[in-house]
C-alpha cells in the first residue's frame, strides 16, 4: 500500500479544473492524505466577516491538486474512493450570501426585490461526539447536528484542454455538491487528458439535500482517498456508489434537465449491469428510483439518481472495483 501526503500551501491552491500543473503524481491504487480548505480560504474567521467583503468571487471554492494518475489516459473511468473525511478545525461556517442560494434573487434569476441579508453561523465541532452545534442568531435555540462530512467539490481536468471555475459542475465532476460524496462512497469521474489531473475540497462537515442556502457546513478537512484507474470505462456523466445504491449525476440548468441527464443516465447503467432492455430498465427505475437534488444554487443544478443495488442481483459495477476499494480502506484505516 502507497500512501502519499498532499498539504498544499495557500499560494497551491487551484480555482480552476484543467490548465494546471499536478501537485502530485500517483499510481493506480495508491491513497493520498490530503488537506482541503474551506470554501472561503480560510478568510472568514468571525460571525463578523462576511464572506462578500473578505473572498473575491473568483477565490471561492479553492481545490487541492491537481493529482496526477500514472497511465490515465481521455476515455479511461477514475474511481475515487472516500476512505475518510474529517473536519479540521473546531468549527465550521455557512452563510446567506449575496444573489446566491436557490430562495433569492441572483445574476441568473432577476427579481427587483434586494437579496437576503448576508448573515454568518460559525458551528462548533466537536469530533469526539461527532456533532456540530447549531445556534440561532436571533434567538437562544440550539441543536446539535450528527456530523455527515462530504467534499462538496471533486473534479478532473474538464475536456478539449478546457478551464473551469471551480464553482461549475459538469460533466467533469466539479462543484456538485451532493451529500452523497461522503466517506465509503466511490466516485466514478470520466477522463479527458492524460493523468486525468484530479483536485478536490469544499469540505462541508454536513449538507442538506439541495444546499437550499448556499452553503454547507463549510469545513476545511484531513481526507484520505484512494485512486484507481479503470481502462477504457468512460461515461459522460460522473457516477457515484456505495455498499447500499449506484447512483448518477446530471448538472445542468434547468433543474428538469439535470433530472433528466441524471435519470437517463442510470436507466442505461442498469440496462448495463443487469442485461434488460431499455425500457424494463426504465421501468424497474422507475419504480425502485430515487431522485434527491444535490445542489439548486450553483451555476449549473445537480441531481442525484439511485438504485438500491440489491434490485441489480449478481451484477457488480465496473468488476466490483467499490468492494476492492472497500477493502483498501479498511486496512487503512486498521493501521492508523
């Protein structure tokens, strides 16, 4: 087992997918440690900072990477499997932010109303109970939450020697933002350039389905992940699966269409694994399926799509690479 580390330095740090010289070069089937910032940088470090006035839009989101994958070449699958996820610092922070967040007027939705007011929770964590607390600003209610830690964005270098925000998700991964990149989860990402260039963060130490405000948690994060390299087994769209469902994206606007590209999509990988025509896939989905949205407040929408994987049978996803990976972390995590 290889085990690499990656702690970039703030002036490392990646705003973009694609155009960038990789951190780090790997081989199929080693793990990387890695650290991630939070999505403001670092920069918000009281309830009094707001995010509008101390993170440059373009400085959103900042990513570590790129990683370089030793033999990855366009049409190639990356399998990026979470070993774990924890916040690093003893509180993590959302906010409303200006023209930002699905219940308000932004750049794209044009309403002559003013925005909401631009307002910051800082949540206390506390790992040993494994919650983040979370405290009224207006009033002296206060709930602790379970701590569900994800990385909102993970992404490789976008196709035809493009550059992306960032904040974008497509069909490269990017930003989006589903709860469902949780540890013990593995992420299928279709590659476009050689060494498929991976970068991640966006850290949240919990999300609700939709990220209806905005933001998450916002946690920087220690991860581990472990990388491999599935030949030939490109998609258009980036997949996810876990012990319990194989799942699909799609990210677009409108948000039907994101539904749409999501559901299609694992309509044709069930088609895939279990040998039935299209429309006893479509059926099968149909009935068995469920659609939760990742995000509804980025530039483009996500939506999940999932299937329990039970309904599958025998049939294993890309030669059960997730229950190899499985096993890759357990014996990590059994030596740390």
């Amino acid at each position: 087992m290889t085990v690499h580390s990656l702690a970039p330095k703030p002036d490392q740090y990646s705003y973009v997918f694609g155009g960038r010289e990789p951190l780090l070069s790997i081989r199929p089937g080693d793990l990387v440690e890695v650290s991630t910032e939070d999505c403001f940088g670092g920069r918000v470090m009281s309830p009094n900072d707001l995010p509008s006035h101390v993170v440059p839009f373009t400085e959103l989101n900042p990513v570590s990477g790129p990683i370089e994958v030793q033999g990855a070449e366009p049409g190639d699958m990356l399998a990026v499997h979470f070993v774990s996820i924890v916040p690093a610092r003893p509180h993590a922070i959302s906010s409303m932010f200006p023209h930002f967040g699905a219940l308000t007027a932004t750049h794209e939705t044009a309403m002559l109303h003013e925005s909401l007011e631009e307002r910051v929770w800082f949540y206390d964590i506390d790992l040993d109970a494994w919650t983040a607390t979370f405290q009224a600003k207006n009033s002296d209610y206060a709930l602790a939450l379970p701590l569900d830690p994800m990385h909102g964005t993970v992404g490789v270098a976008p196709v035809g020697g493009e550059v992306r925000l960032v904040v974008t998700p497509s069909t490269h991964g990017g930003n989006m933002d589903t709860p469902e990149a949780r540890a013990g989860t593995t992420l299928y990402l279709p590659i476009n350039v050689a060494g498929a260039m991976l970068s991640l963060g966006d850290g949240h130490a919990r999300q609700g389905e939709g990220e209806v405000c905005g933001t998450g948690l916002e946690s920087a994060m220690n991860s581990v992940i472990a990388v491999d390299l599935i030949k030939g087994g490109a998609t258009v769209w980036p997949r996810l699966e876990n012990d319990e469902f194989i799942m699909s994206t799609g990210s677009i606007r409108p948000l039907e269409d994101a539904f749409r590209i999501s559901q299609k999509d694992l309509v044709d990988w069930t088609s895939d694994l279990t040998g039935l025509d299209t429309l006893d896939a479509f059926q099968l989905v149909s009935q068995m399926g469920l659609a939760p949205a990742a995000n509804v407040c980025d530039p483009n929408y996500t939506m999940m799509a999932k299937l329990p994987k039970w309904t599958l049978k025998e049939a294993k996803a890309y030669g059960g690479v997730h229950a190899r990976l499985r096993g890759v972390a357990a014996e990590y995590l059994a030596s740390h």
